[in-house]
C-alpha cells in the first residue's frame, strides 16, 4: 500500500512537471524529485525537507559538499550523487553555449554561467574569461580558490593560459560569498596587478566582475579599468 502511495504521488510530481515545469514546485519538492530517482520505493520527502532546513535553498544544497549532504538522515552517497550531477550538468551547459560567442553579444549569458557557478559558492573562487582579437569566448577557466589577495593570484598562471589560448583580452571574474559585490582594497590591487602582468604580452584586461547573490560589480562600468 505505502508503495502504491508512493508511485502516486511521484506520479503526480511528474505530471505537474509536465504542465507547469520546475517553476511551479517548492524547493524541497525539486529536491524530493530528484531524490526519487535513485531511491524510487521511499518516502523523501523528510529528507528533501530536511536538506533545504540544513542549507538554506535549492541552490544551498546542490552546491553542498557530498559528505554533508550524506550526514542527512536517508540520504546516501547515490542520492548525494543525483542531487550533484544535475548541477554539474547545468553549469557545464551554461559554459558550453557561451564559448565560441562574442562577449559583449553574450553578456547576459555568461552573467548567467557565472551566477550560476558562483553565487553559493562558500569560498572565493577566481576565474578568467579568455578572449581572442574578436571579443570571442575562447576559454573559461576557474583558476584559484580561496580570500583574494595579491599574494593567492599567480599573474604568471594567468600569463602562461593566455599564451596556451592565444588570447588577446581577458575578463576577470571572482565572487564575494558574503553577496556583497562592493570591490575590496584587494580586489582593486589584484586587478592593477593582473593588467599590468597581461599588458606587457599585449593582452588586455577589460573588466573584472565581482559576483555576489544573483548581483554582480563590472569594474569597466564604473571606471576602474
């Protein structure tokens, strides 16, 4: 009977999904969705539940290490897989569409990616966008983790993969997990640094991006490049 029950109301998850998409279900139920796919004869809704109370949102637990996702009650390392994969997939997706696209064109999309890949991430992460002489995407390229000073950035690394790339300008992309995307001291020395670096092998800096929550900080806006 519990069984039954339980093929009916994934039935009828489904068929909401269906008619309405993902735009009409809560977050623990997106979660309990996918869930269901490698536990399909339990109940997950108490640990769907219990993941969004643990971490806060939708995007909190996906971007969850996978040890603490295990640390949920009913929620194993294949769930812990089916929660982490669709995420994966989704960023690797975002990236994809833009590479080959002309940045400017594109701006919006690789906002998107970068929200996306940034916005819950409880550590700063430092990326770079490689350009060719034609504003077109050539590369995205996490390249450090960890609290953004002049000393963590290697402007020799960032050097070396433009070379690799063959780029012509570069966009500098890190995020402020706190959500405010205000520049720091640091992040305006870096900055400095990393242009300099890049224009002595005549490559530019045209912006750098400060991601916070689904907000973000161009540099180039507001002057400081």
């Amino acid at each position: 009977m519990a069984n039954k029950t339980q093929q009916g109301h994934r039935g009828r998850l489904r068929q909401k999904f269906m008619q309405s998409g993902i735009g009409a279900f809560h977050d623990y139920e997106v979660i309990e969705m996918l869930l269901t796919l490698t536990t399909p004869y339990k109940d997950m809704k108490k640990p769907a539940k219990e993941a969004i109370r643990r971490f806060g949102s939708l995007p909190g637990v996906l971007e969850a290490p996978i040890q603490l996702l295990m640390e949920i009650d009913g929620i194993g390392e294949t769930n812990a897989f089916a929660l982490k994969l669709p995420h994966a997939v989704a960023r690797r997706y975002l990236q994809e569409r833009i590479v080959g696209e002309d940045y400017i064109r594109s701006s919006a999309g690789v906002h998107e990616y970068l929200t996306h890949n940034l916005r819950d991430r409880n550590r700063e992460v430092f990326m770079v966008l490689f350009l060719n002489g034609q504003n077109r995407i050539l590369k995205l390229e996490e390249m450090f983790e960890g609290t953004l000073t002049s000393s963590a950035v290697y402007p020799r690394e960032v050097i070396k993969r433009a070379l690799n790339y063959d780029a012509a300008a570069l966009i500098l992309v890190h995020n402020h997990p706190s959500g405010n995307t205000t520049p720091s001291s640091e992040d305006q020395a870096v900055t400095k640094k990393l242009a300099a670096a890049a224009g002595t092998i005549d490559v530019q800096v045209l912006d750098h991006l400060i991601v916070g929550g689904n907000d973000y900080y161009s540099f180039a806006d507001h002057g400081l490049i």
